[in-house]
C-alpha cells in the first residue's frame, strides 16, 4: 500500500494560535482529503482537493494541493477547543480507487 | 438521520474465538470499506465492496473475512481472532466509486487477549 506521511505527529497549542500541518507521498495523487477525528468518534471529511495548486477554505480552515501532486497542506487559523483531535490526510491515486490515510496529526489546543 | 453504525462499540475477546463486527448505513450507498486504526499508522483498509457481492482485498485482509449480502449491511468476520488484530476498526460507506465523501462509523475497540 502506499505510505503516507503526516508532519508533525502531534502539537500542543494555545487557543488563538494557527496552527499548519502537511502530508507526504511518495506517489502522484489525483485527489487529497482532510479529515478531523473528534475522541471517541469515527472521521469526518473537512476539505477535498481534486487539483493540483487548488485552494480550499472551509470556515477558518484551509487547505492546499500541492503543485508536485505529491504533498498537501491544512492550515487552521485562530485555533480554538473543540479544533481537538486528530487530523488524517488522504490520497486517492485515480479516481474510484481506494483512498490511502496519513498517519495522522493530534492535535490539542490549551485554552 | 444519515448514518453508518457499528456493533460491538467495545468488545475484549480470547484468541481463537470467532467474532463478526456488524456494519449497516442507511444512505444507500453502493461502496462500503473497514479500516483498521493503529497508532503511528493510520487508517488502513483491510477489505472493501463496491456493490452487493463484490468485495476485495484492501492493504491488511490476512485474519479477516468480508460478506455483502444486502446493500445496507458489510460484516467483518474475525475467524480466529489473535492478538495482533487488537485495534480500533472503522467501517465506512460512500455513495459510489467515484464518490469521494466517505461517512465513518463510531468505530469498534477490539481487545483479543
């Protein structure tokens, strides 16, 4: 399968601050997807990318496809509690196949 | 309410003994998959359906058996249980293929001692 890698692997933040995080691939990917898992629940889609160089906001967050098609981004801006969890990226290589999940960012915000 | 769920949410077992973890979502979807979630490694697909009676091997199938008789429903069978399969595990649905929005159950925590 393929490996995907998430950076970093987890953060502490204050309230209030951005927060930024990335994923890895060592293959060509036709779609990108954020997911957020809340503890104690399964993941919820967030954001899903489908080109490269695409940028696309949802509330205070934002992610980006990166142009080598190997990389994406997720930025959330003026972090607050319930942003807790863990965050996956995931990948799709052509559409309709399956999708391959980061390794994941937890994230907790200190209020 | 558009749902997937899964039954056990908890369940601690022995090796060897056979366990089904059951899977239904109610949005008619055509494609279903199960994950297993293990720290520092993600979500990994063990087996998935595009539609009734079709299923595949996804990335870790060894230990796991998959049926899809009915659209609703995809059971992940555990034949014998051992304990390297202790693990969180995810059943998921989306609407087709093509479809990119995968909706996760609650998940089910798996103990087998």
């Amino acid at each position: 399968g393929q490996q995907l890698n998430q950076s970093p692997q987890s953060m502490f933040i204050q309230e209030g601050e951005d927060v930024s995080m990335n994923c890895t691939s060592s293959s060509i990917f036709n779609t990108w997807l954020w997911y957020k898992q809340d503890p104690g629940e399964g993941p919820v889609l967030l954001i899903a990318l489908y080109k490269a160089g695409e940028l696309t906001s949802n509330g205070r967050l934002t992610a980006q496809f990166g142009i080598t098609r190997k990389d994406s981004f997720l930025n959330i801006s003026a972090s607050i509690p319930s942003d807790v969890g863990i965050y996956f990226c995931a990948g799709q290589l052509n559409t309709g196949n399956q999708f391959y999940f980061g390794t994941g960012t937890s994230l907790t915000v200190i209020p | 309410e558009a749902q997937v769920t899964q039954n056990p949410r908890y369940l601690i077992t022995v090796t060897g003994k056979k366990l089904t973890v059951t899977c239904s979502q109610n949005m008619n979807h055509e494609y279903m998959s199960w994950y297993r979630q293990d720290p520092g490694l993600g979500l990994r697909q063990i087996y998935y359906s595009m539609n009734v009676e079709v299923t595949d091997k996804g990335d870790v199938p060894e230990g796991y058996k998959v049926s899809r008789k009915e659209k609703r429903n995809f059971p992940l069978i555990l034949e014998s249980p051992s304990p390297n399969q202790t693990s969180l595990y995810f059943c998921a649905s989306r609407k087709d293929r093509v479809d990119t929005e995968a909706f996760f159950g609650q998940g089910t925590r798996l103990t087998v001692v």
